[in-house]
C-alpha cells in the first residue's frame, strides 16, 4: 500500500476532510492557509488565504460549493470553494474549535473556545442569511472540542474537553436534551458514519468509543497505549481507523516506534485490532476514510497528508470468528 504524499503545509496539520463525492480532499494547518487536493492523484488545486493564525477545522457543503473553516484568529470563513474567495466571515471574541455543516448543506455551525475571560459558545446560521440572523447558545460546563450535525439535521452532537458527550436539539438550543459522561480525558474527535446513525469518539484517555447517535448508548470500545486524535468509520467494510500517538510536546524524546505514530485499523464489531499503517513522523492529528470506502487519509504533526489506497487483500480479508 503506497502512500501519496501531499506536502503543502509549512506545520501541522490539525483536520482533513472529503467533500460527499470524493474527488477532492481539504486539509488545514497550524500555518494560515487551507488547502484543496484532488484525492486521486494528489495534485494540489489552490489554497484558501484570508486567516491570520492556526486553522483547526474544516468542512465543505453537500454539492461542494462551499467550504467553512475554523481558526485561532477569531473567525470562521465562508468561501466559494471553486473561487476561493470569501464570501462571508464571522467574527468570533475567541477561537473556532470546529465547525460544519448539515446534511441539507443549507445551515452550519461552529464552536469557540473558553479563553479570555470568554465562554465557550455554540453558533448556528443559516448558509444565506447575514451574519446577524443566527442562534448561539452559551455552553455551560467544559468547553466544545468536537461538534457534529446528527441525523435529519435534528441534533447537534458534541464532544468535551472533560470527556462529556451531549445532544442538543436544533429547535430548542436552550440545554441539552441528553448529556452523557463516557472519557475520562478530552475528547479530540467525533466522526459520523456514513448514515449517521453511529458516531465514533477519539479520546485522550487512549480509548476510542461506538455510539448510538439518537440514544447515545456506548455500543463498542477500542483501547490502545497511546492518546488517540481521530477515528473513522468505514462506509463500506466493518472497520475503524484509529489514528494518535504520543503528545506532541513529548515527541523529540521518543524514537518513532516507541511514539506508536501508527493509524491503527479495528474490528467494529470484535472491537480486536486488525492491522496497522505506519508513515508519519509524529502523532496523527486526522484521519478520514474515503466516502467510497476503497481508501484513507490520514494528516500528522509532521505537516504531510498521506493518502493510502487499498490493496486487494484489504477487500478480500474476513476477521475470523
């Protein structure tokens, strides 16, 4: 399995992301520019400049005319993914932590930090309204890491820095309508699946766990020896993609294999480890499984996007039970 290296980053690459029909892959960084790959050859297409400091998130609509990203310079941007121009910026008093848009692709969110003597809040918006006719909920408790848009863009979902997972209802964005306490330490990550009746939480604590979206019920956990910063689920196959590795701060102290920077591939349902890819230099901040299902990203503290395609025996391995 050879990997395409995408190298247009100058730091770490803090969140990947493929538009609904896959051809194209978005990646963000602790440097100021958002970047568009296409994903089958890894030929960069252009980069998005309007931030002033770190991006942490990226997203981009259902028909892939726009992209929403995040950053520490106290602002989220809406762009014309095709142009690259911004349409729309959103001025926040701390940094987005995350953001996204719903199914429909008509409405987004993002989150701010708690820093500055600020709350951490919760923004909703309309895709064509001005930025004056939005909702926003003040977030009580620990602060947002990771927010997804449930099924039938009913609920958000969203991950805390102190482990919590809560449900929110859109129609009444006054408290959650369930709240759960499942890590013990922050949770970095939370993706859907393909349906979204399932999402997958990466967490510090060196766990990552399955959910049901509407009950929040655990259904499965997968443990390793390290921090965990991302996880995906395939849409085609039974399969998780864990991707971690040691803390960053503690890196230059460690040999590569001892930081176990792998992405590390689980059962869904056995919850047993199956392989592992390894390639980055450092801890994997981003992992995404192609919509398609036939391959992976992955983005590391290194600033490289690696691209992997599956081989045949990816398709033709059965777990044995």
């Amino acid at each position: 399995m050879k990997p395409l290296l995408l190298q247009g980053h100058e730091r770490s690459v803090t969140c990947i992301k493929y538009n609904r029909q896959g051809d194209l892959l978005f990646s963000v960084a602790k440097d100021t520019k958002p970047t568009v790959w296409y994903s089958d050859n890894g030929e960069r297409l252009g980069t998005y400049n309007g931030h002033g400091g770190a991006v942490w998130c990226v997203d981009v609509n259902r028909d892939s005319h726009l992209v929403l990203t995040g950053s520490a310079d106290s602002s989220a941007i809406l762009w014309d993914c095709e142009l690259g121009k911004p349409l729309r910026t959103y001025v926040c008093q701390s940094a987005v932590r995350t953001c996204g848009f719903n199914v429909l692709g008509n409405q987004l969110l993002y989150t701010t930090d708690e820093t500055m003597g600020q709350k951490c809040q919760l923004f909703l918006y309309d895709t064509a309204s001005s930025e004056d006719e939005g909702m926003h909920l003040d977030i009580e408790g620990s602060k947002i890491t990771s927010a997804q848009w449930g099924p039938f863009d009913e609920h958000i979902i969203t991950g805390h820095e102190n482990g919590e997972v809560r449900l929110y209802d859109v129609r009444q964005l006054t408290k959650p309508c369930k709240m759960i306490h499942p890590h013990k330490g922050s949770i970095n990550n939370l993706q859907m699946s393909i349906d979204r009746t399932f999402f997958v939480t990466a967490s510090k604590d060196h766990a990552a766990k399955l959910f049901e979206s509407d009950t929040l019920q655990i259904l499965k956990t997968y443990f390793t020896e390290r921090p965990i910063n991302s996880a995906a689920i395939s849409p085609i196959r039974e399969h998780v993609v864990l991707g971690g590795g040691q803390e960053a701060a503690e890196v230059t102290t460690t040999a590569t294999k001892a930081g176990k920077f792998y992405a590390r591939f689980f059962h869904l349902i056995f919850e047993e480890e199956i392989g592992r890819v390894k390639g980055h230099f450092g801890p994997i901040n981003s992992v995404e499984f192609h919509p398609n299902g036939k391959s992976y990203s992955s983005g590391g503290e290194d600033g490289f996007v690696r691209v992997h395609n599956f081989d045949d025996s990816y398709f033709s391995f059965d777990f044995d039970y």
